[in-house]
C-alpha cells in the first residue's frame, strides 16, 4: 500500500473514532469561554475560529464569550471575533451583556453568539468573562462549558507531564484541600465546580495554545484536557464503555 493510501487510512480511522462522539454532542448547546487570545497571533486565532464552525456544522450550537486584549476596545473586539467566524462561512453576531431570551433567538436562527460581557451601562467596569459563561452556561442548559486559557488541565503530579482526563467534583475538592493551585487556575475550577452543581453536564479546562484543541477534546478517546463532571452518571455512553483512564485517588 503506497503512502498516499496509508495516509487516507489514517484520515478515515480518524472520522469513524469521532463518530460516538458526534452523536453524543449533536444538538447540544456548548458555551466557550475564549480567555486565551493574548497568547495567539493572528492565524492561531483564526484557526481556533475554524474548529468552532467545524463544531456547528457536525450539530453542536457553540456560543462564545470572550476575554478583552490589553488596549482594545471591548465592543469593536466583539464585532472582530464575529466577523472572524463568519469568514470561516457561518452567521455570527456580537452580543453585548446576558440577554438569554436574545440568545435564544441567535441561536434558532443558526446564528454564532459572540458575547462580550459588557453593555453600554457598565462599558468601563470590568466583568470577568468566566463568570458570565458560567452564568450563560446555567441559563441556556449547556450541555458543555469550555474553558480556553493557559492552563492545560490538572496535572496528576509535580512532573506536569500529563492531566487527569476526568474529575468529579468530589475529587477537584479533595485536590484543592491538597495543592496550592494558582490564582487563576483556581478560578477557574470554582467556576467549573458551580457550573456542574447548578446543571452544567460538563466543564472542559483546556490550554487554548495548543492547535486544534477543541478536536482533539472533544473527538478522541484520549482528549486534551481535565474534564470536570459531577459524578460517574454524567458520562456519556461511549465513556462507558471506555473507562481505561487515570482517575484520581484520594491520599489515605
């Protein structure tokens, strides 16, 4: 079998492992909350644009939440992240503040939110966009909320070689009583554990510098991050059939 033909082997290897997980996610709502744009240039971005609209076209409705760049204006920022995603070919539309029923609308009519949490009455305070995707996340029933930042997931030991694929949100407690988390990471997991407590099936913690990390997440066995659930009956059922991964225990 020449190269050419391997290649397409591998390619179509690839598609048939993604499939259980297309199934599970079709028609699910997924919030992204894009706090990592600092540290893309110009084509990481539009990249990581591209694998959002290859999200919706195999059946996800993604809605967007993002971070500010040091110096920009927040409003102009929000147009420019929409008009980023509809050069990849979709319909995208900036949206100002937590207007669920708006939302909603955008959504039905097969339309990219992309929100940025300031409105034109609070322009100048600062809203921690993590916050307002936990709040959008709880309010539209994601089934998923991502965290796209610098932090990879949490690493199973001082080594920092590899993440726990998957948390519960007993577990996240034990290791936050255990380890001295940074102040950012730790945000994020008091972001994550509330979202699964008020009906969020899942939160992703993903480093956003890493190409194609949504994908390789969301449509292989083997992800790219720490998942946080609230307990083994959130998974899904591809998962359980495929539990041979590293879980947490907790130090006797």
């Amino acid at each position: 079998m020449d190269k050419y033909l391997e290649e397409v082997e591998k390619k179509a290897a690839i598609l048939i492992d993604a499939l259980p997980y297309i199934r599970d996610f079709s028609q699910k709502i997924i919030v992204i909350e894009y706090g990592c744009s600092e540290w893309l240039s110009g084509m990481e971005e539009q990249q990581l644009m591209k694998d959002i609209v290859l999200l919706k076209s195999v059946g996800m409705y993604p809605v967007v939440v993002h971070d500010t760049r040091m110096g920009m204006d927040k409003f102009r920022e929000n147009k420019r992240i929409a008009k980023l995603l509809e050069l990849c070919g979709v319909k995208a539309i900036g949206v100002c503040g937590i207007d669920v029923q708006t939302l909603h609308m955008i959504l039905d009519n097969d339309y990219i939110p992309v929100i940025v949490p300031n409105d034109i009455d609070n322009e100048s305070e600062y809203i921690d966009p993590k916050e307002t995707a936990l709040e959008i996340a709880v309010r539209l029933g994601a089934d998923k909320l991502i965290y796209l930042s610098k932090y990879p997931g949490i690493y199973i030991d001082e080594s920092h070689k590899e993440v726990y694929p998957r948390l519960t949100v007993p577990a996240v407690r034990s290791l936050e009583k255990e380890r001295n988390f940074p102040e950012g990471l730790r945000k994020i997991l008091d972001f994550a554990l509330l979202a699964t407590e008020q009906g969020v099936n899942r939160v992703h913690m993903l480093d956003g510098r890493i190409r194609h990390v949504l994908l390789l997440e969301f449509f292989s066995v083997a992800g790219a991050g720490t998942i946080i659930i609230k307990d083994e009956n959130k998974l899904y059922d591809h998962e359980l059939k495929n539990k041979n991964i590293i879980e947490y225990k907790e130090k006797e």
